[in-house]
C-alpha cells in the first residue's frame, strides 16, 4: 500500500461523483474569501431581476457568502439570511471527502436520505416565502 496521498485522493475524487459538488463548493467559499461583498464584479447574473426588476430569492446569496467568509455577520443578514445556511452546507461538502480520505469509517455514515430530501425542499420553500415577502416589502436587495 505505498500509495501517495495525492493519488488516493485523487482516487477518491474519481471514484465519487459528488466530489464535483464538493470541489465546486469549496471554490465558493475560498472565492468569498478573496472577494469582499462591495468588491463584487457588479455582473447581471440573476435573469429573474434583469426579467422583472424584482429581487429573487436567492438575491444576495454571493454578497452574503462574501460578508460571512469576511466576518461581517450583521451585513450578510441583511443581504440574503439564508446565506448562513447555504455557506454553513458549502463547508461541510468541502470539507467532507478530506474528513473521508483522513477517517475511512466515514465514508460508511450515510445521512438518512429522506430527512435531507425534506430539509432541501423545505429549504427551497421558505427561500421563496421570503423571496415573495421581500416583494411584498418593497426590498430590492
């Protein structure tokens, strides 16, 4: 077993495809913590607002990922309050496979499937409650 660490890694990544989702969210994070929110490129990505001029819910997700890597809490509240939890989920899948790769029991904990299918969904239902809120209010994130 004289295997080097980079290629069991590497063996790992390709043996798994939701090493992809955890590469990707890795690249996330460490993007928020080279970009801080005001330092944003000011791109017109969200084809909801560039459609309605309406702020969707998932506006100011970037910005509050950004806020959070730079420890500026009360900013990332208020740009988007779900971004604690989407950047809270980005941590833990980048971080999983070298939890993984470093304790191989791991890898046997399985999550009950059906909870996290729910805790998505309901997820992505209170996001739009607050999307529809965050209209009715006024707010243009």
């Amino acid at each position: 077993m004289g295997t080097s660490a980079s290629n069991r890694v590497l063996g790992y990544l390709s043996r798994r495809p939701s090493a992809v989702l955890s590469i990707l969210a890795g690249g996330a994070v460490l993007t928020s913590c080279v970009f801080s929110p005001g330092g944003l490129p000011n791109l017109p990505v969200c084809w909801f607002k560039n459609t309605t001029g309406l702020p969707c819910p998932g506006c100011g997700l970037t910005r509050a990922f950004c806020a959070i890597s730079h420890g500026d809490f009360g900013a990332a509240w208020s740009f988007n309050p779900f971004g604690f939890l989407f950047y809270a989920g980005a941590v833990a899948l980048a971080v999983w496979p070298v939890l993984v790769w470093k304790f191989p029991r791991l890898e046997n904990v399985r999550p009950a499937a059906r909870r996290v299918v729910w805790f998505v969904f309901g997820l992505i239902a209170a996001m739009w409650v607050f999307g529809v809120w965050r209209i009715c209010a006024g707010s243009n994130v």
